[in-house]
C-alpha cells in the first residue's frame, strides 16, 4: 500500500491505530514501566467508512470519526493493514467499546 494516498474503509469498518502502552510518571517524577507483553486497547481513528447499512437500504452514520481516541474489545476481530512503516488495524464499528475523551 505504498502508493495508497487516502484509505476509506467501506460500510462500519474503522481504521484504527493502536497507541502504544507508555510508561506512567507519579506525582513524584519516577517512571514506571509497564507490563511489554500487556496489549492496549486504546486506538487512533484514522479512517471511518460510510456506515452500516438498514434493512430498508439506507445508511445508518458511523458514531466515531477521524481523530477520536477510541476503547478497543480486547476479542475483536481486527484485520492487520501494514501501510508505510505502521501497522493500522481494521474492525467494525461495533467493536469499539466507547470514545475516551479528555
């Protein structure tokens, strides 16, 4: 996918990228490592599709949109989408949990 200039995902499905588990800092300035083999679940909405759609053929608008930090089901089927240097995962829309916001 190196020449790919934009990616849209088709329907309800949602690109995402995985942010990477970080080290915590306490109010006393020490960092505390976290666990390498722990996965995350939190991700960056690069891509949304148009939706899904309804029985009568319209379309149902996504809830997430590009940009949003997303919570990720730990058992969802996500598809691995290496593109340049990263690696993106593409899943439903159903399988995010909710939006964390700040």
């Amino acid at each position: 996918m190196s020449g790919v200039k934009k990616f849209i995902p088709l329907l309800d499905r949602v690109l995402v990228e995985k942010i990477s588990n970080q080290a915590t800092k306490t109010t006393g300035g020490i960092f505390i490592p976290t666990n390498k083999d722990a996965t995350t679940n939190n991700a960056k909405v690069i891509a949304v599709g148009t939706g899904s759609v309804k029985f009568d053929g319209s379309f149902v608008d996504p809830i997430v949109k590009e940009g949003d930090i997303v919570l990720i089901n730990p058992k969802a089927r996500t598809n691995t989408v290496p593109w340049g240097d990263k690696t993106y995962h593409l899943l439903n829309e159903h399988d995010i949990l909710g939006i964390i916001e700040n």
